[in-house]
C-alpha cells in the first residue's frame, strides 16, 4: 500500500459515449448495491426462515391439537395457519430491507457519491423502486409458496389441510357428547384451490406492499431506526389504537389502514370480516397507501439536499 | 469549464454561500482556499447538484451537471472519502458507481491497481483506514476518465505519504491537461500544487487570481537589512524612491525595491550591512491578512491576532 511515487495515469480511453446515462445503467447499479451487501441476505434469510418455520410449528400444533380432540377439526382454516406467521412477521422482516434500500445509503452518506455518479435523481429513485419491488416480490411469492407446502406437509394426516390441487372438504362444527364423549360434526367447508392460490398469492402481494411502504417511509425519513417504527406504529400500533374505538363505527375507519387487508386475504373458510371489503378491493387499499408514500417520497428524494 | 454565477445558499438563517461567481479555467489546478467553514463545501455541493442553490446557477460546459450525458466522464468529484457502504466491497462500490454512466466493466480494476487497492478490490471498504478510502475515492473519481477534477480536502486527516500521494496525482492529472479544482484550508498545501486561487470567506469571494498574482499582492513582499547606521540608510533609500521603516534593533524593511537595488544603494553609500535578505510573506501569512475578517470562529491566542502575525523568511517552493 505504500506507494508514494506519482502514479502513473495509464488508463485505457474508453469507449467513445453514445447516447446518455439513464434508467438502464441505473437499474444495473441498484441491483448490484442490493446484491453487494450482506443485510440483504441476512433479512431475506430471516424472513424465509421465520415465515417457514413458523409454519411448520403452527402445521405440527394443528396436527397434535386434532390428535389430542378430534373436535379441533372443526372450521380449521389450514391455508392460513400457513400464511400467518409470514404474513404477521415477514412483512416485519422484509420492512426492514424496504428501509434500509433507501436509508442504508443516507446513514453511510453513500447518496451523495450516488448522486453525484448520477444527479438525475428521479432516475435514480425509479431504479431503486423497480429493483427492491421485484427482488421483495420474487421473494415474498417463493416464501409464500415454500411456507404454505411445509405448513401442510406438517399437518398431513391430520385430516385437515388445504390444496391447491383438489378441493378440501372439511367439518364446519362439532359437538362433542360430554367432556370425554364422541364427537360429531355437522355441515361442511369445501375449500377450492382457487380459494387457496388467491390466499397464497394475495399474502405474499401484501408483504410486497408493506415492503414498498417502509421504502416509502424511508425515502421521506431517511432514517433507518425512524422509518422502521413508522412501519411498526402505521400497521401495528394504529390499528389497536382504532380497536378501542366503539365498534358502532370504528370498522367504518379500520377499513381504510393498511392491515386491513391482512384480515381478508388470508382467510380461505369463508369467514370474511362482514365489516370489511371484500379481499382484492381491501388490498386495493393497502395499495393506495403504498403509492402515494411512495409519491411523496418520490417528490421529497428530488428536491430536499441530498 | 466549470461557470459559478451569482451563487447564493442559505442555511435557515445563516448564509453559507452569497452571491459567489468564479469561473474554473481549463488544464490547471486551481485552489479553493477559505477558513473552516467559509462555504468551500457547499460551493462544491452547489455544483454538483447535491444542494439546491437558493439563487445563482452554475454550470459545467454550458451545463447545469445534471443535465450531462455522462456526468462521471465529465467530472470526477469526491467530497467526501468516507460517504460509501462500508458493507460494500471497494471492488463492488466501483462497479455500483461505474454501471450508472455505462461504463465498461474493465474499467474498475484498471482504476483499483492505478490507486493500488488492487489486492484489497474484494474486502468491504469498512475496515478501510482514511487513507485507503481516500484512495477509493479517487478510483472513483478516475472511473470516467473526467476532464474536471474536484476534490475537498483531499488531504485532511493523511499521514505525510498520503499527503505526497495525493500531491504528486493532481500535479500528474494536471499535467495531462486536466483541470483540477482542489479546495483546502491549509494556504501551505495549495503552495506546492496550484497554479490559480479562489479564495472565500464568510461565503463570499475574496480573491480570484493567479498564485503569483496573489504572492505579489500580499503587503509583506519586503527587503530585509539589518545595519549599524539604519539612520543613513533610510534617507539614501528615500533618495532613490523607496520606503524603508524601522522593525527593531537597527532592523529595516524596504519596500518598493528588489534586493539587489538595496543592496547597490547601500554600497555606494558606503553603508554597512550585516544582513540583506528577502523577506517574502509566506502565503499562509498572505492568506491569513485576506482572510481575517471572514474568519467563522477565532481562536483567541494572547499575541497572535489574525492579521497581524510576524513575518517570518519565506520559503516557497522548498516544501517538495
């Protein structure tokens, strides 16, 4: 390292420009920031391993409850005992990696070395966009999936479950003879595929969501710590604040937060929340929220310094 | 190259930059020179967009910089040697940087064995000491093959042979006819480097001139004599249409006359001299007359008030 001599400035010429820098070459340098660094693999591996996990134990509980009382079997909704952890605490997880797209690089002052390489911002935060929504979608449907086939490889033989490629018919309610005595069921739940691949893929759009608001979040904080306990306090702590209000109408409000759509779209037994929009029109919502964070965090990346 | 017109930034209440106008000239070096917190950064900020100037425009070949097609081929600027992911490896910081203006891929490990990072291309720049980032962040700066140059106190913080490693670069980029522009608040280090001046304080322009310009400017370019009869010396002096004044102990500093007319005078007037020297301000001593009312914080040092510090025998150009 100790070279004192004056360097000598060979360098190749390069190749003559054509044209100028935009989206593309911006899009390549996201995805090789996101790849370069090890949180992301570590917040991925968390999220995959929480969501996965999770959905094991919960496939073994359900299982070893049905042993235990065969009652239990009634209305188990089997896809989202899958679905829940992931949905509960992977859009926790995958929070965390939404923020730190964006304040990672005001915590290590890395945006102004990004913005002077390229002072085209908007292009700058389109890039970051397109490349942290596929990469969080890719990976919330592949968690998504994996989560749902272990949960119910857990809970084979249980007589419960879910498919997605046969209908499921399961008992709606039992009623057991004495605290010892048999059991019988009466009326039924059939749970198409259908039902199942839209939980499956609706959950994982939702984290996605999530993930895109704490970038958004990010963008308007910059601040790590900051946008991660404005995640916490918009999906979490708001809704239970609202829980307190009377039930005459707080539903009328609750439907328009963010976690709303949590409640709808996981649910395959057809339990729906009557005070709630149906499950696309509920994620509709969550979506809205998304897109005018992102808008205001959009405006605020072009025209505060940087 | 680089037109600065009319630049104005204001910081809520405190103005950081007021109303600054320079033009960066072409193939040299020039200085940007003022006291902490004299606005160096934020005029450098101001130019590359970062900061949004409250009034003024600057541009970079008729341009304002985020309008270029390839800002890294044009300029090459580092601000700060610290402002990368200390998570990323330098190998993969260069590449991130180097993809944004389509730049060829080669290109990064032909700039890391040119700053000699070559063997440290894979390890994560957080372990990097100031030096080593230093020299990241000229790689980054050379990834374009820029024409213009900028770096803030590129030498803040080195050890001596960081210090001679930067020196030695700008003197080699610009005598490939690059320009440099190089702020400091060190007056010593631009002695050895830079060809032009732009000073401020307070945000304000102080001076805009060549470095020999500047040295003959300072009021301390004097002829120092010291002689038994300094009495006869000051009228013969007067006589041939100098000012000599009295600086103790039978010490005179002549004014408005070379060393050599001194010393004739003084020979033909059959005066003796015990000592005739140059007695040039050094630039530091020029910088810190300029710069004195513009000073953000005075350190009150009993003696020593800016402005009117001793002079002291020059000693230009003996620093390399």
């Amino acid at each position: 390292m100790a070279t004192t001599t004056a360097p000598g400035l060979r360098l190749s010429s390069l190749p003559p420009a054509t044209g100028r820098a935009g989206l593309v070459g911006a899009l390549r340098s996201e995805f090789t920031k996101l790849r370069s660094v090890r949180s992301t693999y570590w917040t991925i591996a968390a999220l995959f391993i929480v969501s996965v996990g999770i959905a094991a134990i919960a496939g073994f509980a359900i299982a070893n409850s049905i042993h235990n009382n065969p009652a239990n079997k009634a209305s188990i909704d089997a896809t989202q005992a899958s679905l829940l952890a992931f949905f509960e605490f992977g859009q926790l997880i995958i929070a965390v990696l939404g923020a730190l797209a964006i304040t990672s690089e005001y915590s290590t002052a890395m945006i102004r070395t990004s913005l002077t390489a390229m002072p085209r911002r908007g292009t700058v935060f389109a890039a970051k966009l397109i490349v942290f929504t596929t990469v969080a979608l890719i990976v919330s449907l592949i968690t998504s999936f994996v989560a749902f086939f272990v949960g119910q490889a857990a809970m084979s033989g249980s007589g419960v479950g879910a498919s997605l490629f046969h209908s499921v018919t399961i008992p709606r309610n039992a009623i057991q003879q004495g605290p010892t005595g048999p059991v019988t069921f009466s009326g039924t739940i059939v749970i198409s595929p259908g039902t199942v691949l839209t939980a499956i893929i609706g959950t994982a759009l939702l984290v996605t969501a999530v993930a895109l608001i704490a970038f958004a979040l990010g963008a308007i904080i910059r601040h790590t710590a900051g946008a991660i306990c404005a995640v916490i306090g918009l999906m979490f702590v708001l809704p239970i604040i609202v829980a307190v209000l009377p039930n005459t109408w707080r539903w009328d409000i609750m439907r328009f937060f963010p976690d709303a759509a949590g409640r709808v779209l996981t649910v395959t037994i057809g339990q729906q929340n009557q005070h709630l929009w149906s499950a696309w029109p509920q994620f509709g919502v969550t979506l809205i929220w998304a897109a005018v964070l992102i808008a205001v965090g959009a405006y605020l990346f072009r025209k505060r310094d940087a | 190259m680089i037109e600065v017109r009319g630049l104005t930034k204001r910081y809520g209440t405190k103005v950081a930059v007021n109303d600054l106008t320079f033009g960066i000239e072409p193939g040299k070096v020039t200085g940007f020179l003022g006291p902490n917190g004299a606005g160096k950064t934020t005029t450098m900020r101001l130019i590359l967009g970062l900061d949004y100037a409250d009034a003024g425009s600057v541009s970079v070949d008729g341009k304002p910089y985020r309008e270029l097609a390839y800002p890294m081929r044009e300029v090459g600027a580092l601000l700060d040697a610290k402002a990368v992911h200390g998570g990323r490896s330098a190998y993969n910081h260069l590449l991130c940087l180097a993809q944004t203006n389509n730049l060829p891929k080669s290109r990064v490990g032909e700039v890391l064995e040119l700053v000699g990072l070559s063997e440290v291309a894979r390890k994560r720049s957080k372990g990097f000491s100031l030096g080593m980032s230093q020299r990241l962040g000229i790689a980054g700066t050379l990834l374009g093959d820029p024409q213009v140059l900028m770096f803030d106190e590129p030498v803040n913080g080195l050890d001596p042979e960081g210090i001679l490693w930067i020196r030695n670069l700008m003197k080699a980029l610009a005598a490939e006819g690059r320009t440099v522009f190089v702020s400091s608040h060190l007056m010593a280090e631009m002695e050895h480097t830079a060809d032009s001046l732009i000073v401020i304080g307070k945000g304000k322009l102080i001076a805009d001139c060549t470095m020999s310009e500047f040295i003959a400017r300072s009021s301390g370019a004097a002829v120092r004599v010291r002689t038994p009869s300094p009495d006869q010396l000051v009228l013969a002096i007067a006589a041939k249409g100098g000012t000599a004044t009295a600086d103790g102990d039978g010490t005179l500093l002549v004014r408005g006359m070379t060393l050599d007319t001194v010393g004739d005078i003084a020979f033909e007037n059959e005066i003796r001299l015990h000592e005739l020297s140059i007695m040039r301000a050094s630039l530091e001593e020029a910088f810190m007359e300029l710069t004195a009312d513009s000073v953000e914080y005075h350190a009150g040092i009993p003696g020593a008030a800016p402005g009117n510090v001793p002079g002291a025998p020059a000693n230009i150009g003996s620093g390399v």
